[in-house]
C-alpha cells in the first residue's frame, strides 16, 4: 500500500500543488524555502495538522504524509 501511494494520481490544486483526497482526509504538499513539506486536514473534525519536518524531494514527502494518515486513521478509529 505504502508504494501504491506514491504512484496514484495526485491532482494539481489552483496554485500548483500536489494534493489527493482519501479517507475523509485532504493530503497536499507544497515547496517551502527549497524542500517540501505539507498539511493533512481531516474532513470529519476539520482539524488541520502541518508537516514538522521538510522533504528533499516529493516522494519523500508523499511517504511521510502516507505514515501521518495511518497514524490519524488509528487515533479516529479509537474515538
């Protein structure tokens, strides 16, 4: 699963940026000062939690955003 994420489609948002709706959660990544970094909203609380940590390239990103929202899909599960 963790590869397949890295190779599904990610849209374009308007400004350019890769993102992907799964799960009741929005995943977009975005550059900032030369790395990549993101954001994962989550659709039933409308809680929004950014990324700690900067990426090299976007694959990395992708994968660290993977881990994020199997972390947050256990936390809404206990709920």
């Amino acid at each position: 699963r963790r590869r397949r994420w890295v190779e599904k489609v990610w849209r374009g948002s308007r400004r350019g940026n890769p993102f992907l709706n799964v799960d009741r959660f929005n995943v977009a990544l975005f550059r900032k000062e030369g790395a990549w970094s993101g954001r994962i909203e989550d659709k039933t609380s409308g809680k929004t939690i950014f990324a700690k940590r900067r990426y090299a390239d976007q694959n990395a990103a992708k994968l660290a955003a993977f881990d994020a929202v199997a972390v947050l899909k256990q936390r809404r599960e206990k709920r």
